[in-house]
C-alpha cells in the first residue's frame, strides 16, 4: 500500500481528514453566513449576492462538488473512526462518570447526523425549493422574499433555531479539536485554542439564528 | 559444599580487566544454540536478558507480573550512585569501593565491590544512551545529589522516580529483543522449582498464573534474578508480590544461601496504622536533607508537636552523630528511632514513631522551597495518613527495605549449583552487611549490564553437552513435586486464610528478627515458627481451583516457603554473635553502638540445605581485607 | 464504617460475567482502598467463597499493576492517584461503590477485576525504544541535553502503563500511553534518528490492537494518576503526519534494525 494510503487507515490520519474536512464545512459557513447576513442590509443586497453567485456557473459547480466532496469525506471518515470507537468497547461499563469529557465532544456524531438532516431539508426548503408552493412561484433570483416567506413559518423557523444550537455545539467542539488533531497544543496558548471552538460554534448559532427570528419578529419582512 | 569465590589475582584494580581477558568467549555463530533462561524482569533480569540476547543467545525471561515493567524496581525512588566525579567533589571509583565497603561494615567481597564502582560509570553512559532523562541542570549536564553514608555528590536521579526510569531504559530493550524474536517472554508466570540434571541447573517447573498450567522450560544455564525477601516481615517496603520462592526452594536443591539475617530496616516509612496494613510505604531518604528528626525527652508524652518547646525536644541524630547527624547511615538512624520508642519516647497512637520535622527549613527556605524539593512525597503522605506534613511534623518509623542476603555467588556470579547464575538484589555480594543508599539499583543493572555478559561465557563454553530436553525424567519428576505441592494446599481446607499466617510469621520476624536481635529472642522464634508452619499445613484454607487464576494459591506457595525461610533466617542470625551493619545482637554493642567482631565473624556465612526437617549446614566463605583496613565503623 | 460494594465477577476468560453484591463493616477511614478489599476478601475465605481476584503490586502507585474502575472513573475519585494510593476516607459510611474491569476490546477480562494489558508491551516491541546495544556508550555528559527538555520528556516518561487513559476514554483508545512514549523519546537527542520510524510503528501496532480512536475529549488526561496531558497527543498527531509524509523508508511493526 501507499504511505498515503496507509496513512488514511490509520486512526491518526483519519483523524486529520475529519479534521481538514471539518475545517472547510466551517470555511463555508463562515462565508454561508457572511452572505446570508446581507439580509440585514436589505432585499437588493441579497438578491444583488444570490445573482452575483450565479454569474460565473463553473466556479458555482465547482464549489458546489467540492462542498459535497468536503462533506462525504467528512461523514465518511467520521462514521468510519466512529464504528471502530464502538466495537472497541464491547462490554459497557454499568456504571461510568465523565469527569472531563465535554458533553458536546461526547455526543458528535448525534450532532452531525443531526446536521445532515438539517442541511437536507435546508436543501430541499431553500435550494431545490420543494417545501412550499408559494416559494416555487418566486422568481428564480429573489432568494429575500423566499427567506421571509420560509421563515414566517413558525414551524420551519423554530426547527432552524434548534438545529443552529446543534451546528454551534458540533463546531463548538470540532474547531477547539482540530488545534488538536493538527497537533497545536502549547499550555501558554491553551486558553485561546480550546475557547475558540465554543467562540466559533455560539457566534455562528447565534448570528444564524438571529435570521429566523427577526423575520419571525417582523423586523425583517 | 565448595565455596571457591574464584576471584581473581592481581592488584584489586586490575582483577576486573583481567579477569574480562581471560574469560571464554563462546563463538558467535555458538550463541544461537544456547537457551539461557532468567527468571525476573527487574533491573537485573531485564538487564541481563536484553543483553544477552543482543549478544546472540536464545533467551527466555519469566516475571509473575503481568508485564516485565512491573517488576519491583519500578519502585525505587531516590537514585543510582556511580562514580563519575561530574561534580568534581573528590569521587573516584576508589572512594565508592570504599564508602560501599566500609557501608557494608566490612562484610562484602572486595573484589565483587571494586568491579561494581567500576561499572558503575558505564551503567550511566549506558541509561542516557537508551533515554533515561535523569535530572540535569540549566547547562544541559547530568545533576547529582548526595544520598545517606556519603559525603560527596555521586547520585543520578530522575525526580522521585530514578527506579522506574532505569527499569523502563532496560524494559524498553528487553522488549526490543522481543520483537526481535531473540527473547520468548513469559509475563504472569511463576518459578517454582528448578531442575538440575547430573548437578547442573537444566531448567526450570513453572506455573501459569492465569491458566494454571504447569509446565517446564530446558535451557542451557538459568540465571535467578527475582529480588529480595523482605516480605518474610509480611509488612515491608517491598511490593506485595515479592517473595523467596524462587531462591529458596534453588537452596533445597544444592545452592547456597548465604547471610540470610542480613537484612536492612529503612528508617523513613510512614508508621502502621492498623492491623488491616497491607504494606508499608517508604518516603524517600532524601527528605533527611532538610527534615530533622526528634521526639520528646520526656517519656510518654501526649502533647500535640507544635505544644513541645525545642528544650524539650531531642534532636537524638544530631546529638549522636554530630558529623554526620541526619544523615547518618540507614541501620544507625533505624536503630536511634527504635532506642526512642522503646523508651516510651515514640509518638503517634501507636507510640511506634519519631518526628521528622521540616519547621526550622521551612522558615529557613520558605515553603515554596520545600515544596519543590518534597512536594510530591508531602501530597503522599498527606493521602496516606491524611496530615498536612507542612503544618504538623511527619512521623516516619522503620520498616524492612532491602535484604543484603541471597544466594551465595562466586566473582562469576555463579552459585554452588553450576550453571545456576544469581544476580541483583537475589545475590548476597556486594553491600555486606548493610546496603548504602543509591547502590541496589547500580548492583542489578551492573550484574545485568556488565557482568553476567562476560562471565556467564566461562560457563558455557566449557559445558560441552547437548542441551537436556523437558523429555527428561528429572523434569516429570519436578513438576509431579510442584504439583503435589499445589494439591495439598487446596486440599487441606483448613480455617485460617494465607494472609493470617503470614501476618502471623511477620510478627516472630520483626520481634526477635527485626531491628535488634538476642539469643533469647532468636531461640523462641525458633520454636514458634515450626508450630506455625505445622499449624499452616494443617489448618491453612485455599479456596479455588489450580486450573485457573488463584491468587489465594499463589500466596500460599510463597508464604509455604517464608514459612521455612524464616527459621534459616534465625538461624543465621543466632550463629553470627556479633553487631555488624543491619544485623544488630543485642549481646554485642558497646555505648549503645554495634559491636562486630571480625575475629571470628570477617566471612560470609553460607547455608547449605540437608533435607526436610534436618538441620542446614553452616559453610564460611572468609573475607579478605587488603585494600580498606577493617575499622570500626564510625558516623559520629 | 458501613459499605455496600458492587463487584464485578467473572470466572474466567470465555465465561459472562455479572455484577455482585457485598457489604462490608468495619472498614477504617485509614485502611487504602486495596485493604479494604483484602478485609473482603479475608471475609469471603472464610466462608468458603472465591476471593475477588485483582491485579496489584507496589501499592505505591508506581508499578502501574492495580486497575480499578471505581464508580465510573478510574483509579477512583481522587486526581493524580493509583486505586492503590485511594484512601477510605474519601468515602462515606452507607456509602455503595461499584467496581469493575478496565473495559475494552483490546484488555480482555482474565478473572473478576483483572485484565490482559499485554497490548501495551507489544507496542514498545513496536518501537518504543533507542536501539543501542549494552556496552559502548559515551560518556554520558558528551551529550547535553537542554534542562527544559530533560522535564519534559521526563514529564512524559512517568507513565506507569496502567491503562487508566484507555479505561477512561469513551473510544477505549490507547492515544495518551502511546503518546507518552512516543513524545518521552521523541523529545530527547538521543530518540531522533528512528523518530520517524517509531511513531509510525507504534501507531500501527496501537491501531492493530483494536484500541478506539481519539476524538479529542481528553478524559484520559483527568483520569491518568501521572497526569500526563494530552499536550503529548498533539505533540504525536503533529510527529505522525510528517513522519507520515516526509518518512523515506517503508516501516512494518516489529523489529528495530
Ligand atoms: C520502596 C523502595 C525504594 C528503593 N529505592 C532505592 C533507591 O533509591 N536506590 C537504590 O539503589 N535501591 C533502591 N531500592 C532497592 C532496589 O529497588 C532493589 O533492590 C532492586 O531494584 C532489586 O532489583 P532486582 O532486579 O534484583 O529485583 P526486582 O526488581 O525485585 O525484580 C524481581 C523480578 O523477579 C520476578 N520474580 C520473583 N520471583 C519470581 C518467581 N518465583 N517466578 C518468576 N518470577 C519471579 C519478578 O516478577 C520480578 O520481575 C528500593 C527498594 C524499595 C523497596
Ligand atoms: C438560518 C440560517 C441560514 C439561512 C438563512 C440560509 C440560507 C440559504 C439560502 C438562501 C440558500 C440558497 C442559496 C441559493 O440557492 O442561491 C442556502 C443554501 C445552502 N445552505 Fe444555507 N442557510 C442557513 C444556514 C445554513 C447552515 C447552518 C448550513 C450548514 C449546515 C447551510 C448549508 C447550506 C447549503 C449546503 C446550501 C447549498 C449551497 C449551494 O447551493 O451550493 N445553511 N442557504
Ligand atoms: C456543517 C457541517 C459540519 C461542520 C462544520 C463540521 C465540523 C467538524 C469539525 C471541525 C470537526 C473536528 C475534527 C477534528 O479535529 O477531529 C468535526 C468532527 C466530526 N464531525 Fe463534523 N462537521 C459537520 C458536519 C458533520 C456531519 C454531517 C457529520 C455526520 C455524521 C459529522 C460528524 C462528525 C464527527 C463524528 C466528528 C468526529 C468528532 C471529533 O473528531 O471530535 N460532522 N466536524
Ligand atoms: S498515560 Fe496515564 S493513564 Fe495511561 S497508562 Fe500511562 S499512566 Fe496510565
Ligand atoms: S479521552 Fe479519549 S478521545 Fe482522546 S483525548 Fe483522551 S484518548
Ligand atoms: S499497585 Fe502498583 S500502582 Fe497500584
């Protein structure tokens, strides 16, 4: 075998794909957001975005299959860690206390199977378009109204809100674990490394969040 | 029995580099086919198998742990002693012969003790090469301290935890030889017998003590390496596994044993709280740098430490030994803290304690000092008796530490049985009659390292024999012993547990062959251990099975043999009328001070056994002192 | 005082085991958490019973023998402490306390509370060593090491090799003890020339093992009684990749020449 792929199976270099992978899904979201944030500024300036997106079709294409590369691998190696991290404790403890272990980094792969689901059925609602009838009438590049409409939807909203919660703490946990996983320990620089997830996962969360809610408020409408 | 010591001619420097040259060397090509088996994984065992099969010999090595890092020196903490001069302090290997010559109050072989100071500086240059990562100090080099009995700087430590580190350094190479295929490992596997074949060690019965099998090993030579029998006293230093199996039941089968009395009491443990005590803890000698000892000057007071004015207090090592005071060697202050609490001076519940105070270097060095000399040792004993050693002075009392005794050996480290090689702690030649501090862990690495290499060839080469098969009947004929053995434990049902007898045996040791020793006392526990070990075989309860792990079991084989082991100990201890080093009769001592008597007793005594139930034979081997003129031992 | 224990018992290798209830009396607050087992133990003998069978040895907290999972962590409640250093008191009368077995596929249970731990030899055999032959060596101050250094490799070097991390680890993973090592001879002078190699033998053999992968939750860390940081995981996440990419030879697991 290759050293390459003999590094993929180990348990080290599969960490690190899980970790480069995760670290591009964070890419995207931090700029997901910076766009999605336009809507604060107004209908022209995030139809202005959507368009512009769509101007150079290739680059779109290209980005869009490298999203989704970015994501398999990502699950891929993920559930692949995951499986041996299950079979390698058969018998469970009757009794067991975590003295340590965040929650968050405990329950990672609930999280991101929850993400999947949520990004799914955020595909479905505001990309492919077929949650709602009204939104299908839009016009293909007013992507404003289609986000006020969705998100006058108090239902739809509020499973938005809980699963930003759920993206925030899978990042929480994955940002400050890929200083790890790249090997960036220092006890001086600790403190900064290991808050930087949970700064990362709340503000995305929050500032994602902050989408629904003010069209549920009517502040944006 | 022959004692020939076979130490060799020539000036004492010059006796190791000859006798080196003159040694066989047994052919390359010829080492593949010689099975060497070593009983221990400690610092000698792993030592010793690691380097022989570098060498290019078939090696097999057993331990009863369940990995060879776990053997017994993984406990030292204070250091190893070589003599490097690094500190430029006046050391040579000359002083360190001295010092352990005189340290062992001259009743070590001078020979065997001029060979270790002068390994004893490979044996560093050796660690550092495997990564040991001894203590240094900010220019990069190697850091010394100085240890109890010496008066200059020559001990390499690595924090509190020099024995493990050592052990790892030669763990690491065993079991580089192991991935090598040149070392078959047997973890969790115990020696009960040995066999010799037409006088020769052939081999070995061992028990799995996780299937329970018991089977047999052949080899060419068999090298004992499995440390000491401080647990004859139940409670000791020691770690709960050790025991006197595998060279006691070697003495049954025609090797020596020589001054099994010769034990050494530590005088820094933390003191027995309760009968439930499994084991006692030993706080590093190294806190009598800055700790004072002392107890009250009136008897059987009750008064809270900190509520008795130093007028009161009697500093008795700086009293005694002006010179040396804290510092004096380990069988001194040992026997200073006993003379204390015998006089009802002892502190704690027990009265069976003497303070070791930091106040007066604590206010002189502050306590942020302390803590970064001792704080590990201070957060244990806090743990263990649940006092801030920090505000309350610590009580410390003696303990059974280490055993000078062993199996007789001669320069080759080879005992009265041929092709039966001792090493380590399980030998008797290097530390006399009282080991200093920092000179165990250098014996069993220079044994494993340095010696066994290059003498074990004079063996070898001369045994012109194919090697003997298990096929042989002296095998079948030692297993069905070890086997029967194991049966009559199980089927004896009785109603006191192993446990029970052997805290009971611990008792007769430390009262009449502990610390001070008389005729009187010896000859009672000469009665009583008998009794004992008749009532053991009568009323002793194993419950299990053989075929399977019984720890139960595997205790009462060792306490069988402590059982046994315990008498010869008396035994030796009433024949040596005199005080030298640990072994202190009370008969003998001027001003309270030991007296030894090397008219009759300059030699090493060395037992021979003549079968069950009959009386062991006394052998000498005398000592001779050219080089350090015998002196009386002073400290003061 | 009073406790109630829930022990683990199995007879064996290949048979199930179950969890088992005792009580104790008369337990001190000064007895070690090992003697008051032993008092159990006295107790079951005399009536007959099979003993609880445990690994231990130094009762020092050094030899890395003893083993228990004691209410749900690991050498018990207490930081930086062996089961064989806990004291009863840190318990309390009426208290119940239950023990089991380190758990993981890698440390099958042989009897009771005891456990193959031979995966962690195989891996030294993999490479956690300097290949140097006895004899020979330079004098030992030819080679200065920087003091920052010589700590911390000593720092990682304090490994007992108990298993604590792997018991704690919701992966049962191996990542801190092979760390250890790794980053103890990785971080001296003397460990560089089979650096590379090393890291990604033992790795191998850790991952041959059926030991889980990290995941970064550094439980091992709080239950390690040496308490050894994960700072030498990263130190070893970092060393394997460019060992990984920048390697020149092939490496297989075992050997050293
Ligand atoms: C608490 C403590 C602190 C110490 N500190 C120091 C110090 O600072 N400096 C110093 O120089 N010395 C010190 N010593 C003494 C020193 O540690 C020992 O004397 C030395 O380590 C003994 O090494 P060894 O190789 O001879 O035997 P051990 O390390 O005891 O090894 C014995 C080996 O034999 C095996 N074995 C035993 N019986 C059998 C059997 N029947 N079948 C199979 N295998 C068997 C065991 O499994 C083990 O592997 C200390 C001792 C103690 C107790
Ligand atoms: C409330 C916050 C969010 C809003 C308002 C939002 C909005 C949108 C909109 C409008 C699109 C369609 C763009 C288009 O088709 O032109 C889109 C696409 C997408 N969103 Fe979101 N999004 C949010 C959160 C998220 C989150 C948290 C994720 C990740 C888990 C995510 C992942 C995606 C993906 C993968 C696409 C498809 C990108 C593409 O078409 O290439 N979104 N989002
Ligand atoms: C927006 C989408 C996602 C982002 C931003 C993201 C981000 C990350 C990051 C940064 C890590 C840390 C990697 C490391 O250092 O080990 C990680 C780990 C992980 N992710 Fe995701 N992830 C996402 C989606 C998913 C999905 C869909 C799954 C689905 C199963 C998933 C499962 C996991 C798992 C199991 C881990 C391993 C836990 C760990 O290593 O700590 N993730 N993720
Ligand atoms: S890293 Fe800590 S917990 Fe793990 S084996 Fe070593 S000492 Fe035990
Ligand atoms: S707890 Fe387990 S997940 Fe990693 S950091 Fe420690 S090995
Ligand atoms: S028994 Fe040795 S560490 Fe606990």
């Amino acid at each position: 075998m290759s050293w390459l792929g003999r590094t993929l199976q180990s348990s080290i270099g599969g960490k690190w794909v899980v970790a480069l992978t995760g670290l591009g899904l964070v890419g995207f979201l931090v700029a997901h957001l910076a766009g999605n944030l336009l809507v604060f500024a107004g209908p022209q300036a995030l139809n202005d975005y959507a368009a512009g997106l769509r101007k150079f079709p290739a680059l779109l294409l290209a980005a869009r299959v490298g999203l989704v590369a970015i994501a398999l691998l990502h699950i891929f190696f993920a559930v692949k860690l995951n499986l041996k991290n299950r079979a390698a404790r058969p018998v469970a403890y009757s009794a067991k206390t975590y003295v340590k272990a965040s929650l968050q980094s405990r329950t990672m792969v609930l999280t991101g199977v929850l993400v999947l689901v949520y990004a799914l059925w955020h595909l479905a609602d505001l990309t492919w378009r077929l949650t709602d009838s009204a939104v299908q009438q839009l016009g293909p590049f007013d992507a404003y109204q289609m986000v006020v409409l969705r998100f006058s939807n108090p239902l739809n909203s509020l499973f938005y809100i809980l699963m930003m919660v759920v993206t925030g703490i899978h990042v929480s946990h994955g940002v400050q674990s890929v200083f790890q996983t790249f090997g960036l320990n220092h006890h001086k620089y600790n403190r900064c490394f290991r808050s930087l997830g949970p700064l990362l996962g709340s503000a995305l969360a929050i500032l994602f969040m902050a989408i629904p809610i003010s069209v549920l408020l009517g502040i944006v409408k | 029995m022959k004692l020939d010591a076979k130490i060799p001619a020539g000036p004492i420097a010059d006796k190791w580099t000859k006798h080196k040259f003159e040694s066989k060397l047994v052919n390359p090509a010829n080492k593949r086919k010689y099975q060497v088996i070593v009983v221990g994984s400690g610092l000698a065992g792993a030592a010793a198998a690691a380097t022989l099969a570098e060498l290019g010999y078939q090696v097999s090595c057993f331990c009863f742990q369940d990995s060879p890092r776990r053997a017994h020196s993984i406990a030292a903490q204070g250091g190893i002693n070589a003599a490097k001069n690094y500190q430029g302090d006046g050391d040579s290997v000359y002083r360190l012969f001295y010092d352990t010559v005189k340290g062992g109050d001259f009743r070590a072989r001078e020979a065997n003790v001029h060979r270790l100071a002068e390994v004893s500086r490979n044996i560093i240059d050796q660690c550092v090469a495997q990564g040991v990562p001894f203590a240094r100090e900010y220019g990069g080099l190697l850091d010394n301290r100085s240890f109890g009995g010496a008066q200059v700087s020559r001990t390499f430590y690595a924090r509190g935890q020099t024995g493990q580190q050592l052990l790892l350094g030669a763990y690491q190479s065993l079991e580089r030889q192991i991935g090598l295929g040149r070392v078959k490992m047997y973890p969790r596997t115990e020696m009960l017998d040995l066999v010799t074949v037409d006088g020769k060690a052939s081999g070995i019965v061992v028990r799995d003590l996780v299937t329970g099998e018991i089977s047999s090993h052949a080899a060419h030579t068999v090298l004992l390496c499995t440390g000491g029998y401080g647990n004859v006293f139940y409670l000791s230093t020691n770690a709960k596994g050790c025991n006197v199996t595998a060279t006691y039941r070697s003495y049954k089968k025609g090797a020596g044993f020589a001054n099994p009395c010769f034990t050494q009491i530590h005088p820094t443990c933390i003191p027995v709280s309760g009968d439930y005590q499994s084991k006692l803890t030993l706080m590093s000698e190294s806190l009598r740098n800055d700790g004072r000892v002392w107890v009250s000057k009136t008897k059987g007071d009750k008064r809270a430490p900190d509520q008795i004015p130093d007028a009161e207090r009697d500093y008795f090592l700086e009293r005694k030994y002006p010179s040396y005071g804290n510092l004096s060697p380990r069988d001194i202050a040992s026997r200073a803290a006993k003379e204390a609490c015998d006089d009802g001076r002892g502190v704690g519940d027990t009265g069976l304690g003497v303070y070791l105070d930091f106040r007066d270097a604590i206010a002189r060095l502050g306590k942020d000092t302390i803590a970064a000399r001792y704080g590990n040792l201070f957060q244990m004993y806090a743990r263990i008796t649940g006092e801030d050693p920090y505000k309350v002075p610590m009580r410390i009392s003696p303990a059974v530490h280490y055993t000078m005794g062993g199996l007789w050996v001669d320069y080759n480290l080879q005992s009265t049985i041929p092709g039966l090689f001792v090493l380590g702690e399980a030998n008797f030649s290097d530390h006399g009659a009282n080991r200093l501090g920092a000179s165990a862990l250098m014996q069993g690495l220079a044994d494993g390292y340095f010696v066994i290499p290059s003498t074990l060839g004079n063996y070898l080469a001369d045994l012109k024999r194919e090697p003997v098969t298990t096929a042989h009947p002296e095998f079948k004929k030692t297993e069905d012993a070890v086997k029967d053995m194991t049966k009559k434990l199980l089927a004896i049902n009785g109603t006191r547990s192993v446990d029970s007898f052997h805290k009971e045996l611990g008792k007769i040791m430390w009262d009449y062959c502990g610390m001070a020793r008389s005729r009187q006392g010896l000859e009672k526990a000469l009665k009583l251990i008998p009794a004992l070990r008749e009532e053991f075989w009568r009323n002793v309860k194993v419950t299990g099975e053989g075929e399977n792990v019984n720890q139960a079991l595997e205790k009462a084989g060792r306490v069988a043999d402590f059982l046994e082991f315990g008498e010869l100990m008396c035994r030796d201890a009433l024949v040596r009328e005199e005080s030298c080093g640990g072994h202190f009769r009370e008969e003998y001592q001027e001003d309270g001070e030991a007296k030894r008597d090397d008219e009759r007793f300059a030699h090493a005594a060395v037992w021979e056994y003549t079968g069950q139930g009959k009386e062991p034979k006394r052998h000498v081997e005398p000592l001779a002192f050219e080089n350090v003129h015998l002196a009386t031992r002073s400290y003061k | 005082m009073k406790l109630t224990l829930k022990i683990w018992r199995q007879k064996n290798a290949k048979s199930a085991g179950k969890i088992s209830t005792y009580k104790v009396d008369k337990v001190s607050e000064h007895m070690s958490f090992l003697e008051m087992l032993d008092e159990l133990n006295e107790d079951l003998i005399k009536k007959g019973d099979d003993p609880v069978a445990f690994d231990h040895d130094c009762r020092e907290g050094i030899c890395g023998s003893c083993s228990l999972m004691i209410n749900g962590v690991p050498h018990g409640p207490d930081r930086g402490t062996t089961t064989c250093q806990l004291h009863m008191r840190r318990f309390k009368d009426g208290d119940e306390i239950t023990i089991e077995p380190w758990r993981a596929k890698a440390f099958p249970v042989l009897k009771d509370l005891m456990v193959d731990r031979s995966p962690f030899d195989r891996i030294i055999q993999a490479g956690g060593f300097i290949s140097v032959n006895s004899g020979g060596a330079q004098d030992a101050n030819s080679l200065p090491i920087p003091k920052g250094d010589a700590d911390q490799a000593m720092d990682a070097a304090q490994c007992i090799g108990c298993g604590a991390c792997v018991a704690a680890c919701k992966n049962a993973s191996a990542m801190l003890y092979v760390a250890a090592k790794v980053s103890h001879l990785g971080l001296l002078p003397q460990g560089q020339p089979e650096r590379q190699k090393r890291v990604l033998s033992m790795v191998k053999q850790m991952d041959a093992e059926g030991f889980g992968n990290c995941t970064n939750q550094y439980e091992c860390e709080a239950a390690c009684p040496k308490e050894i940081s994960v700072e030498f995981i990263a130190r070893m996440n970092r060393d394997y990749v460019k060992a990984a990419v920048l390697a020149r030879e092939v490496t297989s697991t075992g050997g050293g020449e």
